[in-house]
C-alpha cells in the first residue's frame, strides 16, 4: 500500500518538478547577460550602470565605500539604500569596501558632504562613482 | 557560461570522484573498477567531503590557497588512498546485485535522468538570485580566489562570518578550475553534487532495498519542492543534506555487518557537516 502510493506521488511529483524546472530553464534562459550577471541586484540597484560604471573606474586592487544619503534616487526599492552595500560587495570584487576610501558609489548621497570630490560618472539620477582627493 | 567555465566544471568533477574513487578504493568499499563506476556518485562526495576539509584546515594556516594547493591536495588524497588499496581491505558490503524487477530499477533511472537533465538545463544559465548565496557564500568564495585566504577584516564585513569555510573553500576550487569567478556556471557545480547524491543514493542502498521501494521513495525525494526550487541553488543547505544521508545509511551498512572502514567514511561526512553550515 505505501509503495503504491509512493509510487503514484513519484509520478505526480516528478510531473510536476519537470514543468517547473522547464519554466525555470526558459525564464533563465531568456534573460539578457547583464541581468542573469546581476540578478539580486536588480532588486536592489535601480540601475545596473552605476555597477557597471564602478567596476570600470575602480582599480582591481583599490578599496572603496558605498555611501548612502536622503536625495533621491530614480527606481529605488526598499531594498536599495540598506543593501547597496551589501550588493557592491559582492559584485565588486576583487575591490574590498573600506571606510573612508577615497572611491565612492554614491547611491542619494550628498555629495558636498563628502568634501573635495570628482564626480567620475553620474546618471543624474541619483547614482554616481566619485572619487575623493 | 562559456566553454572555458564548463570545462572548470568538468575538471573539478573529475578531480572530487578522482579523489573519493581512490579514497573508496583504499577503504575496500570499492575494490573495482566496476564498483568505483557504480559508486562514482558517492565518490564524488566523499572527494567533495574530504578536500573540503582538508581545504579548510588549511584556510587556517600561512599556506596560500592556489592552483598549486588544490592539486597537490588532490595529489596527496589520491596517493593515500592508493597505498591504503595496497592493504585490500574488503569491506563486508554486499556485492551489487540490484534486488526487485529489472523493470522497475531501468524505470527509475530513466525518471531520474529525466530529472536530472531538468535541473541541468534550469542551472546552466541561472542568475545568482539566491540571497545568502549572493550576501556572504560567494564574497568569500570570492575571497578565497582572489586573496589566497579569508582577510579577518574582509569577513567581518560580511554576514554569517562565523559560518565554516567549506562551501567557499570548494566554490573557491571550482572558481580556480573555471579561471573566473563565475557564479552562473557554478551553478553546475551544485547540479554536479545533486546527480551525486542520487547515485550514491541508490548504489548504496540497491543491493539492500527492493527497487518497488527505493525509487519510488528517491524519486519523491529528488522530486520534492526544495530540491526543485534550490537544487542547484550555490548555498551550503542540500549539500549538509547529502553528507548527513550518506552518514547515516553508511552507519547503518556498518551496524548491518559491513566493515569498520565504512565508519570511518561516515564520520568523514559527518566532520564535513559539520565543517558545512553553523
């Protein structure tokens, strides 16, 4: 009797896993490369350039800090001002966050608080890669 | 996912099931070739148990962690396991002669290649969406590629920095044959150690259960929601799973009459368990 209904639910089960595993395969499949790359991230970073940006201005071997701040920011979730960081930390790597590192991703920071900075990349949204001197 | 990171896959599958074969071989579980193939999903985590171990013992020490150490690590487990072979020991368990119908056993394994080959194709080009994968399993993955070490103070940057180092130490591995930090194809990896499990599963307990009872019952677990929806997931919780599965049916091969040096391959998985996850 129980081997029976083992094996009734085995087919149930598998049926099911099957379908959903195919429905799993085509939405990973149809993703486009920056977002399969980023995934979580696209939850948490409104706009993947700014990720894309800093990883192409910061050195390998450079430390730098993700800074937050009350300006708005274009698309933000819930999700962005409290895990920017934690996102930049993964995605960022080699590069190791550190405070008071002179390379910034601001995500609705002040920047005039930051003291002399360059804004390397900006998309006026919000979002930006700065560098202090 | 590119064919440099598929062949990084394929290389460290074949340097766990290299390294547990020996280790089954010396042990006397597996004392032919014919059994090491029908013991190779086994094989492969024992390799996975037994490097990640050794690795995380090292991720202790000055010694960086390479190209180089992985190998000779390899090396090293390999030969051992060929001079413990040299003493023969012939562990009592049973010589595989699957019981039940022919009919059934084929079935079952045509359902879960069947599976199998779903999760491949959902893994192969799956995003990191997993959030403790992405928030502190791979940074120090990551960090053990690119550094060599865990940095103390790039850990406690982290979440769950306490946890053992393991899973990173073996995605580091991957990342190492791979020759990028590719969390995408890593997830086949994972994939790598699911197959693993069911055959090890099954070659285990075949001789033993009747196959109208064994796949059935596997085939649900292999069927069940958290392995369809995190099977191929790159986190540290199936892969517990799957050493602490093993443990005990090899604890009870062992109570069953079988020989001590079964035992000795279930506490392996048990100190890799417990070097897996807090």
């Amino acid at each position: 009797m129980c081997v029976a209904v083992a094996a009734v639910s085995a087919v149930f089960e598998t049926a099911r896993a099957v379908q959903k595993l195919n429905t799993t395969s085509e939405r990973n499949a149809s993703l486009h490369f920056d977002d399969r790359e980023v995934a979580t991230g696209n939850s948490i970073i409104p706009d993947q350039t700014v990720l894309y940006e800093a990883r192409a201005w910061i050195p390998r071997n450079a430390h730098y800090r993700v800074v937050t701040g009350a300006q708005p920011v274009a698309d933000e979730t819930n999700l962005t001002r409290p895990y920017a960081s934690t996102f930049a930390t993964y995605f960022l790597m080699p590069r190791t966050p550190l405070a008071n590192a002179p390379w910034i991703v601001c995500i609705g920071c002040d920047a005039k608080s930051l003291g002399k900075s360059t804004v390397v990349w900006t998309d006026n949204q919000g979002s930006s890669v700065l560098k202090v001197s | 996912m590119t064919l440099h990171s598929l062949a990084g896959v394929f290389l460290t599958d074949l340097t766990l099931i290299a390294i547990g074969a020996a280790i089954l071989w010396g042990s006397g579980i597996a004392p032919t070739g014919r059994r090491v193939l029908r013991l190779a999903g086994l094989a492969w985590l024992v390799g996975a148990a037994t490097l990640g171990t050794l690795l995380t013992l090292e991720l202790m020490t000055p010694l960086p962690f390479s190209l180089a150490t992985v190998l000779v690590d390899a090396a090293v487990l390999i030969a051992a396991g060929c001079v413990l072979a040299v003493r023969r020991r012939t562990a009592s368990i049973a010589t595989f002669v699957a019981r039940g119908p022919v009919v059934i056993s084929g079935t079952g394994v045509a359902i879960a290649v069947l599976l199998l080959e779903s999760q491949f194709r959902a893994g192969r080009l799956a995003g990191l969406f997993e959030w403790d994968a992405m928030s502190f399993w791979i940074p120090k993955a990551k960090a053990i590629y690119y550094f060599g070490h865990l940095d103390p103070a790039f850990m406690s940057t982290l979440a769950n920095a306490w946890y053992p180092p393991l899973v990173p130490a073996l995605d580091a591995t991957a990342f190492t044959f791979m020759g990028s930090t590719d969390a995408v194809t890593l997830h086949l990896v994972y994939w790598s150690a699911l197959a693993a499990f069911v055959a090890a599963v099954a070659g285990l307990l075949a001789p033993y259960v009747n196959a109208a009872i064994l796949w059935p019952v596997l085939l649900m677990l292999a069927a069940t929601p958290i392995i369809t929806d995190h099977g191929v997931s790159p986190l540290a919780d199936l892969l517990l799973d799957y050493f602490l599965a093993l443990a005990a049916i090899l604890v009870i091969q062992w109570i069953r009459g079988a020989d001590v040096w079964i035992l000795a391959i279930a506490g392996g998985f048990l100190g890799a368990a417990s070097d897996d996850e807090a």
